[in-house]
C-alpha cells in the first residue's frame, strides 16, 4: 500500500499544479488520470499476491479456522479499497480542474 500511498501524493501534487496553471493542464489532466487508474490495478494486483500468498499458507495447514480465512480476506480487502479511494480523488481533482480551466484566448 506504501505505492498507492505516494501515488496519492503525487496526484494532490497535480492537482494544486493544475490549479496553478490553469490555462495548459492538459498534460496535468492526462497525468492524474493515468495515475489514478494504476492505482487501482495496483490495489487489486497486491490483493491477488497477498491472496495467493495466503492460501498457499492455508493449503500447507491442511485446515484454519473460519475466523482466520474472514480476517485474511478482510486484510486482503484494505489494497483495492486504497486503491478505489485514491483513484475517487484523482477523478474528483478532474473534475474540478475541468471545471475552472480558463478557455485559451
């Protein structure tokens, strides 16, 4: 989660540089928007890992107890969900620096 982590930053660093230049964000626009896609597949790809990680734990243990899989599943849940919140907050910046770009005059 520590990359989901600096790519949340990095992305509120866009968006203030969007709203410092306003008139070419373009580029700045382009940029979130990639970012904030990785950041979700990054979310799910450490899922998958972690999830293959713990069943092959879970298949060495022969058995494990209810409580135990739910825990690790819930655990296992926290990547994607980062993920989702950074990308809601990439296209949330979109939007409103869509929204106060200046037109080219």
């Amino acid at each position: 989660m520590y990359p989901i982590l600096v790519l949340l930053v990095l992305i509120l660093i866009l968006i203030v540089k969007g709203f410092i230049n306003k008139r070419d964000n373009g580029k700045i626009v382009t940029l979130i928007s990639s970012l904030g896609l990785f950041t979700v597949v990054w979310g799910f790809l450490g899922q998958t890992i972690g999830l293959i990680a713990g069943f092959d734990q879970i298949q060495q243990m022969g058995t494990v107890s209810t409580q135990i899989l739910v825990g690790g599943l819930k655990v296992s849940l926290l990547s994607p969900a980062f993920g989702l919140i950074t990308f809601l907050i990439a296209r949330l910046g979109i939007i409103v620096l869509v929204l106060v770009k200046k037109p080219k005059q």
